[in-house]
C-alpha cells in the first residue's frame, strides 16, 4: 500500500473552506480504493494569521519542513491585513522557486453542467491543457529602480530565460502531448506560444529551443502562435488546441483566458510541478481568497477538489484521480445536485462537498 506525506496548506479566506471539501473528498476516495493507498496528512496554519503574529507568512525553515512532504494541497492566501505582494511571494512564489515547482499545469476541460461564456460549445468540445513555465521568465525577480521620486525615476524589469528552464518546459510539454494522444484524450498536437516577432533576445531564444526539441517528436503535429494572436484563438476556437506551452508571463494570460472559457475561478486547478520529484509538488484552485464571500460557505468547491484529483494522479493514484474526477463530473451534469451560485444554484459549499464523497461511496 502506497502512503503519501501531504502538507495540507488552507491559507485564507475561502481556501480554507474550498480545502475542507478537497479533503473530505479526497478522505472519501482513500475509502473508496480500500486500502489502495493511504493519505498522510499535516495541516499547516501558515496564513495572514500567522503573518501578524510572526511577521512572516511562514516560519523560517518553512521550505525546508515542506521539503519532508510528498505534495503539498494549498488554498489560497489574501487578507487586507498583509499586502498582497508580501503574501503571494513569501508563499506562493517561495514554493514555486524553492522547491523548484518548473511545470504549471492548468487542465482546461468544458464539463456538462459548467458555465461557458461562449455560444455553441458542447461539453467535452473543449478539452486542452497550458503548460506554463513557472520559475523564470518575466517572472524572474531581476531588476531595479533608480531616482525614485523623481522626474528621471527609472524602472528596469529584466526577464531571464535559461537553456535548462525553456528545454526542459517544453519537452515537458511534448511528452504531455504524446501521454495524452496515446490515452486517446488528445490529437498530439503541440502549440507554441511566443512573441519572437517583438522580443528579439528572450522570445528568439524561446522559439529557436522550440524548433530544436520539436525534431526530437514527429509524431507531434507542432506550431506556434503569438501571444496575442493565442488569447484571440482561446476564445474564437478553444477546441482548436490541445496541448499550449509558454513562457510565465504569457501562460498566466492565456491560463485565465482558458480558465473562463470552461467555467471560471470555481471549477478551475492547477498543479505546480517539480516533474523530477527532487522536491514536493504543490496543488491549488486556481482562484484567491474571495473576501468578499470568505467565511460564509458560498464558495465553490469544484476547483479545490479538482485540484486535489491533480494531486492524486501525481502522486500514482491515476485510478483515484479518475474517480475522483468522475464524481466531480456526475454532481456537474445532474440538474438536481446541490451548485454553488456561481454555477447557478443556492447550495452551500459543504453541501457539494458532501455530494460529491458521497457518490464516492
Ligand atoms: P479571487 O479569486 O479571490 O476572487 C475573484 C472573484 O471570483 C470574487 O468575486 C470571488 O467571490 C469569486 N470567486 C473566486 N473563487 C470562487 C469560488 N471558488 N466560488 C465562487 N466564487 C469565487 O481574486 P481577487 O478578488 O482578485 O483576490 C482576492 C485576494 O486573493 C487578494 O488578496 C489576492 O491577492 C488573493 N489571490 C490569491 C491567489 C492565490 O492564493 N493563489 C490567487 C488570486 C488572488
Ligand atoms: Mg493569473
């Protein structure tokens, strides 16, 4: 029996709500496999609560103790008490880059009962994945400021892309691709998303390593887009696309273009991946905090579990994942499940969670 060491991180506002569902559900599917595999877990109170009584969002050695896990379930931190960019970094981007988190996954998948804001899409229409560079790029903390206050104030903000970090992103993307033509979810086909065009250091670069590694996978049909250009096609023809890859700063824009596409804030995951497994990995729902719903069970549930589904499969509990994804599927088509209002219906957020362990069993 396979057992894995999870660091349970709820963080704020409706992340601690959203991650008791995921729990409960993911606790449902632990039952459901009997005895398949066990889940070790450690709940962390690393939050803006912790921020005002420590000064810090987590303890000093605190990715060095997450280093002891085999995944980590986040929620989502956000509180008026901390700025957003203290909470966010200390957080968020301190476990991308110190665990070495390189691979952003955000499946985008139209399911039967999810909102889409575009005409004339049919469940299941619409099913691609972004595979986001997530530790470089634009993203990468270099740069500065000089004269502040000034009339000459300057603002340098510089972008860095490795030969390591951009090879090993999109052959990441490509083995996707091959993975997904050969579960017969996907058509092998690969797009590159870029701006060589206008970028002619970073962006060249990025579409030279694209041209050398797409050598290594002909049986992948590959091309690429500009940034824009992509944005336009996500929602012209979402069900063009099958697997996208790019740079940090283009694959968030495209990442919440194709969160909306297939239903918005309250259905979407992501994983952020240390593909080695030289470190843990770390699962979230895709949206924030929520102030404006925290703490009163509105939230929907559906990302948060859904994250924890890309968790399960992660971790070699495919099979778990699947059902775990399939009772998520099953409460979304049934018009008589309980919804959250931001699906159209009047239940409460442990209402669907309940919904959904229960159809596990
Ligand atoms: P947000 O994602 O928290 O909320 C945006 C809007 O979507 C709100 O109206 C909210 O009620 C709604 N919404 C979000 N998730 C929902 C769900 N599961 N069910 C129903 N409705 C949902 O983004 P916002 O408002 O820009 O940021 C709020 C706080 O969260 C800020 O402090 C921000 O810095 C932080 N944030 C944190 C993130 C993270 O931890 N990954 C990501 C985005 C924002
Ligand atoms: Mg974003």
């Amino acid at each position: 029996m396979g057992s894995h060491r999870i660091a349970v991180m709820p963080g704020d506002g409706i992340g601690k709500e959203t991650i008791r569902e995921a729990m409960k559900v993911l606790r449902a599917a632990e039952r459901n496999a009997k005895g398949a595999f066990k889940l070790e877990t450690t709940e962390l109170d690393w939050n803006s609560d912790y921020f005002v009584k420590h000064g810090r969002m987590m303890p000093e050695d605190g990715i060095q103790v997450l280093r002891g896990y085999d995944a980590i379930l986040f929620g989502a931190v956000g509180d008026a008490r901390v700025p957003e960019h203290v909470s966010v970094a200390q957080t968020i981007l301190a476990m991308r880059r110190g665990l070495d988190q390189w691979a952003n996954i955000r499946p985008a998948r139209l399911l039967a009962g999810a909102p889409c804001p575009l005409k004339d899409k049919q469940p299941g229409q619409i099913d691609f994945v972004v595979v986001r560079e997530n530790t470089e790029g634009e993203y990468a903390d270099v740069g500065g400021n000089l004269f502040a206050g000034t009339p000459n104030e300057v603002a340098v903000q510089s972008a860095v892309f490795t030969r390591r970090g951009t090879e090993r992103i999109l052959r990441y993307g490509f083995e996707l691709c091959r993975k997904r033509k050969k579960q017969g979810v996907g058509r092998g086909k690969l797009t590159s998303v870029s701006k060589q065009n206008a970028q002619r250091h970073s962006q060249v670069f990025w579409h030279k390593v694209f041209e050398e590694v797409r050598k290594d996978y002909p049986d992948i049909e590959s091309g690429f887009l500009y940034i824009d250009a992509a944005c336009m096609d996500l929602v012209r023809k979402p069900e063009a696309f099958d697997v996208i890859v790019s740079s940090n700063l283009f694959g968030d824009i495209l990442t919440d273009v194709a969160g909306v596409v297939v239903g918005g804030l309250g259905i979407a995951p992501s994983a952020n991946l240390n593909p080695d497994k030289a470190a843990p990995s770390m699962f979230e729902p895709v949206h924030g905090s929520a102030p404006d719903i925290a703490g009163k069970n509105l939230a929907n549930p559906l990302a948060a579990v859904m994250a924890g589904a890309m968790m399960l499969d992660f971790l070699g509990e495919d099979a778990a994942a699947r059902t775990m994804s399939k009772a998520v599927e099953s409460v979304l088509a049934d018009p008589k499940a309980p919804k959250t209002k931001d699906f159209g219906g009047n239940a409460s957020t442990s209402e669907v969670g309940d919904e959904i362990a229960a159809r596990l069993g």
